[in-house]
C-alpha cells in the first residue's frame, strides 16, 4: 500500500523550504508521495497577511507542477469549516482506500498534536513524521523524527515581510510563484500593516511598551480584529501590570 505523507498548511505562500522538506521525504523513502493540503480560509479567523484561499491553492500547484512525488490536494475546501486534520484524514481514507497515509510536520506538530481534535486517535492510527526546526530537539515514540531532513530557514512569514520591506525574497520561493505574487499583488496592500507589526516588535524587543503599544494599536485601526497584534498587546499589558505590582507592593 503507497504511503502518503500529508503536509498541511496555509501556505502562505508556499516556499523553497517547504519543497526542500517535501523531497527529502521522497529520496529517503519516508513516503511514496508527499501531497501539499492547503487549508481554506476559517471564516472565524481575520487576518490581513493571508491571501485569498484560492491564489494559495494555485501558487502551490504551481510549485510542485515539476515534482512527479508531490501534488497538491484540496479536499478541506469542500468540507464543513474550520477543518480538522482527524475528519480530513477520515475523508481521504474513503476517498483513496488504497492508499496509507502519514502526517509530515515540524516539531511543534509533535509538540500539539496530543491538544488537536481527537489528537490520541492520529497519534495510535497515523504515522507521523517530523522535522525537526532546530538543534537537540528530541521526540520519542510514536514520532518518526527525519534527524537529516534541511532545517526550515525560509518561513512563509518572512517572504512576506521581505515583500513589504523591498528586501530580497523571490529567491525564496519558486519563480512561477513570485511571478504570480507580482502579477496579482498579493501581499502588497498589507504593507502598512507589517511594517506597524514589525515597528511593534522592534520597540518591544527594546522593552520600549509605550512605543510598541502605540504601533501595535496603529495595526487595529488598520485591520480590526487582527490576531497577532490583540497577543502583543496582552502580553504588554501583563508585563506592565506585573511592573506596577512590583513596584507599589516591594
């Protein structure tokens, strides 16, 4: 029976890093093939950094468009959302019974999947092979770790951040995806977005709160609701309460 190893993610955008993964699963014969699931869009999660459900599908088929072991499925687009990898795996089994069927992730898959939907049941019926994202990262059984599999140096994050700050990043993914970026946009109108978060980030890094709340309110007006930006501002808010405490109770 062939086994597939399923790579679930938003892709956003998918790059070489991912396809560096995917083709050392393949040449060491972790798995037969290795499909790309790209995950639609959960209605009840806003964010301005992702591109539309259906440019993602497309820029990922057409970074495995050469790769005979790779292609790209798109079964969570016709089921209830938000999906679930153990109800996708279900769907697949009845879709493909001839084929056996592994989860390939990195090592914070190894880390969560025990808090995922029915997360036990994947872990006793599917295999799951991890990569680990750095040095020393170490996970027992049932996990089948690729010890030499490349380490994840590109994230789909920082394609889009070096998008908005003009610095390289089509080397980063393949040409037929970065031309399609350019050619629809994508990415670019979020500009002022990520260059809020990132001002917010750097003021944080240098325990400047005031600075880093103001750019990080500056990224809600932009986009309401915007998840990334509501965690900083928690995380400020805790640390200056926590301060205050300290200081009015020594």
């Amino acid at each position: 029976m062939a086994l597939t190893a399923l790579y679930f993610g938003s892709f956003n955008p998918i790059h070489n890093g991912h396809l560096a993964v995917a083709r050392y699963v393949v040449e060491r014969g972790y798995a037969d093939e290795v499909w790309f699931v790209v995950s639609p869009h959960n209605p009840h999660k806003q964010t301005a950094n992702l591109a539309p459900e259906e440019a993602r599908l497309e820029m990922a088929r057409m970074a495995v468009g050469g790769e005979s072991q790779m292609r790209v499925c798109d079964v969570e687009f016709s089921m209830e959302r938000p999906s679930y990898t153990v109800k996708t795996i279900d769907r697949l089994r009845v879709l493909y019974p001839e084929r056996e069927f592994a989860i390939l992730g990195g090592g914070d898959v190894a880390r969560s999947i025990h808090t995922w939907r029915e997360g036990e049941r994947l872990i006793k019926e599917d295999k799951i092979l991890i990569y680990p994202r750095g040095e020393g990262e170490e996970y027992g059984e049932p996990f089948v770790v690729m010890k030499g599999a490349p380490k994840m140096e590109i994230s789909s994050t920082l394609v889009r951040q070096q998008i908005v700050s003009g610095d390289d990043w089509q080397s980063l993914i393949p040409q037929s995806v970065a031309e399609y970026i350019k050619e629809n946009g994508l990415y670019m109108e979020n500009k002022e977005v990520e260059k809020e978060l990132s001002l917010g980030k750097e003021a944080f890094a240098r325990s400047e709160f005031g600075e880093a709340k103001n750019h990080f309110g500056a990224v809600l007006r932009l986009d309401k609701g915007n998840c990334e930006a509501e965690q900083w501002l928690d995380m400020i808010e805790e640390i200056l309460a926590f301060r205050h405490k300290d200081y009015y109770n020594p």
